[in-house]
C-alpha cells in the first residue's frame, strides 16, 4: 500500500498510533510511546518512497524491547535501576533500522532486565496476553509479542536469551525468530547473559521475520562475538518445495511434562509437512532433562558478573540513603532491583563462588558442549528440528508467579537452542479448547536461518491464523 501510494507513511503511522492510543490501556504493551520520533520518521520515510529509494521495510512501524538502546529515547528494561536512563547512542540493530527509514513508535515492556517469561516482573508495564487480558503474554519480549498480536505496532525487535522471543510469540500467536548466535550485533543490548543473548525479530509471519533479519545481520566492528560470516537473503527459499526435506521429532520433547492439547497440535503439524513430502524422522536427545539446571546456572552466573556495574555510582537508581561507600551501593541495589533480578544474581555469585564453581558452573559448561554435540549429532541425519515452544498455552497472570521453579521449567523447550547457538522460529500451529494459541518451534543449524523461514512459512501458508479480538 506504501509502495502503490494508496496510503502514506504518515497516515500509516497515525493508524498504528491511533490503536495504541486506543487500546493498549488494556494491553499495556507501551513503556514509552515516541509520537514525535513516529512523524518525524514517517516524514523521512515517504522522501524516501517519494524518490523511489524505498527499502523493504520503508515506513513499516516498529515497536523495540526495552533493553535494546535508541539514542535520546529512555531505555529502562523495565527496572527502577534504570527508570531515567536516556541512552547517549544508538545499539546497532536501531541503525540498521533507522538506514531502512523504519518508523519507530516506541519502547515495549519486558520482563526486568529479560530475567521472566511472563512479563509480570516489569516494574512499569505488566502486559497482558491479547487473546486473553488474564493470562500473560510470555516473556521476557511479552510486549514485543502483545504489541504484534494487537496490530499496535507491524512488527517489534525482541531479545532471546532462553527463549525470550520464541515463547511470547507462542503464547501471543505471532511469529518470533531467534538467529543463530551471532548473526546480529549485541551492541547496544542491555546485557543479561552475554553468551546466550541474541537479538531477533516479532511479526505477523516468517516472510515477515526474514525481512528484518535481512535489514539487522551482519558484522559490526563493536560486538567482539559477532559473526563475520556473510549474510544472505533470508527470505530466498521461501516457496520451495518441503519434499525430500528431512523433520527431526526428538521423543524427549514429545513425553512428560507436555501438556496434552500442545503435544498434539504440533505432531498434527508434523503430519502436515509429511503430506507436503517432508520426511519424518524419530530420534532422542537424552540430556534435555539437564537443560533447564544448566541453562539458570550459565545464565545467572554471567547476570550476576553483568548487573556488577549498576551500582548507583557510575549509573542507574541511586539511594538516598547511605553514610558510607557500601552502604551507598547495597541500598542502590536494593532499591533499584526486583526480586526476580535479585534471585537470579545470588544464585549466579553461589554457582561463581569458591568451592561451588566446578560442582555447579562448570558442569553446566560440560552439559553445553553435550548437548550440542547431541544436536550435531541430529544434524548429521536431519535437516530441521520440530518441537512445542512452550510445554502448555499461556496461563494465568497470577498463576505460577509465586513458584519460581515452575516458572523455570516452562522453558524446558526453548533454552537448549541458546546453550547449543542454534537459531529457531517459533509460529502457530493450532489453538487450545480455550482459544489460546499454540506455538511450534523449527530449529535449524547454525546461520541456516534461511531454512527454518522457509519451513515456517510452507506450514503458515496452509494454516488459518485467528487474530485477537480486543
């Protein structure tokens, strides 16, 4: 409609802020909603159209989490610690953004610091799920994923550090795609685990989500951990056949645990690329049992090293209470910090701590390099890999809060993608008797990103997607 001049970029933008305006009361899926930043883009973006410089995402408005920096725009990750923290730079992946003249309509909730999987622990925004305002949209991009889902925004950036973008996606019924390790910058990104962190996008479709990955991957001189392997188009195998492609189901993600409605929406799925002439192939990943143990020690143990620095010193929350140097800093932290940020950083330092590092640290390090090794051996024989997102549809808001090893194992699907750097895309393959969406994840091998877009999308283009109503 940009390109055909049926609407323009300004009118587009006003449509989208229109909605939130109108909705996201309910939703809330807003930290910080940049009215001026929209027109002011959406301005640049019809020059561009105008001259027919117009990239893919020309004048597309775009919601980001609120750990990924924009320059002159509060970044909080949804914590007190930093409530009024207005970043000096941009992280790359907002450049890259902003070359494409996207539109930026503002800054979406989260789970503090991406530490939850519900989005109840933001200390500004509590996002409900779309489908069902008692229920919560997943976490820690929830409103990166409710915004989607409401049509507030026409797609989001998230981040995914053990399946932050996969499972609100599930549980909002969108698409979320988490690249291989790597493949996009981490400048910019707040850190929370630095060896798993991985920026990616949320949108109404794979085809969607290839786009964006396109305009973000890539080098960049200020992310020591990022790939120099060449990019490609994301999105060039989408329409080819599904035949001869081999679909790994491994049984451990099929048995206990899995709720019952989820396990069957996604064999049914399985069955559904067996008729396009996908081959099915049965196999066994013996250590996912060890993933969700291994991945809480990995990932509290780099937090506890990264949120060192937020000491009310050098930046973030400062207490004003305090006589002394160490008071100034325990009262900082205490004040600034949740209590989910809080546990996570006492069980990093107890895993780090003399005494406790080889017992626990270092064998989650032994597990990692097992469980990759039980992934490549997959990937000898296979092509992708197909299992549930989530165990279960979104539950309640007040439902697992108070039991945090419930909440912990809810991520038993997703977190081994990150421990092995694989990428995945998780989309909609059915919905529960409830109505709630049910999502199935495509892993692939690394930087083979083009492949699980293309499976995604073979499977969306036969499949009937219900949106929210509001």
């Amino acid at each position: 409609m940009l390109d055909s001049r049926e609407i323009s970029a300004a009118e587009l933008a006003d449509e989208y802020l229109a909605r939130i305006d109108k909705y996201d009361k309910n939703i809330q899926s807003y930290i910080t909603v940049t009215k001026e930043k929209a027109h002011s883009d959406a301005e640049k973006a019809q020059k561009a159209i105008d001259e027919g410089n117009a990239s893919p995402l020309c004048g597309i408005p775009m919601a980001i989490k609120d750990n990924i920096c924009t320059d002159g725009i509060r970044t909080t990750c949804s914590s007190k610690m930093l409530g009024d923290f207005v970043p000096p730079y941009n992280a790359t992946v907002m450049d890259k953004l902003e070359a494409e003249n996207i539109v930026l309509l503002g800054k979406v909730s989260m789970d503090e610091f991406a530490m939850g999987g519900s989005t109840q622990t933001s200390a500004f925004a509590k996002t409900k799920n779309p489908y069902d305002t008692d229920k919560v949209p997943g976490g820690s991009s929830g409103g990166s994923a409710a915004s989607v889902s409401a049509s507030l925004c026409a797609a989001a950036l998230g981040s995914d550090t053990g399946g932050s973008i996969r499972q609100p996606a599930a549980f909002c019924g969108v698409t979320g795609l988490k690249p291989t390790y790597g493949r996009v910058s981490r400048y910019g990104l707040v850190a929370f685990a630095s060896s798993l962190d991985q920026i990616g996008p949320l949108a109404k479709n794979a085809h969607d989500c290839g786009l964006i990955l396109n305009a973000i991957a890539g080098y960049d001189p200020h992310d020591g951990t990022v790939s120099k392997k060449d990019t490609m188009d994301y999105t060039s195998k989408i329409g080819q056949s599904m035949k001869g492609v081999k679909i790994a189901l491994p049984k451990e993600f099929y048995g206990e645990g899995i709720d019952s409605e989820v396990r069957e929406c996604v064999l049914a799925a399985a069955e559904k690329y067996k008729s396009m002439g996908a081959e099915l192939v049965e196999c066994s990943m013996p250590s996912l049992k060890y993933a969700v143990a291994a991945y809480y020690l990995i990932s509290s143990a780099e937090a506890s090293s990264n949120l060192s620095r937020y000491d009310g010193i050098k930046y973030g929350h400062r207490s004003e209470k305090g006589d002394n140097f160490n008071e100034l800093i325990c009262n900082s932290r205490s004040e600034g910090f949740g209590e989910e940020v809080k546990r996570r950083i006492m069980l990093g330092n107890y895993a780090l701590s003399s005494g406790y590092y080889d017992a626990y640290y270092g064998k989650a390090l032994a597990l990692r390099q097992k469980i990759k090794g039980e992934y490549a051996d997959i990937f000898e024989k296979c092509d992708v890999i197909l299992t549930p997102t989530t165990p279960s549809p979104a539950y309640g808001i007040n439902e697992n809060i108070s039991d945090p090893v419930k909440m912990y194992q809810a991520d038993i699907c997703t977190v081994t993608v990150n421990i092995a750097s694989l990428p995945a895309i998780s989309t909609t393959c059915g919905y529960s008797s409830t109505g709630m969406p049910i999502g199935m994840s495509v892993v692939g091998r690394q930087f083979d990103e083009a492949s699980i877009i293309q499976a995604a999308d073979a499977f969306e283009q036969q499949f009937t997607a219900v949106a929210p109503t509001l």
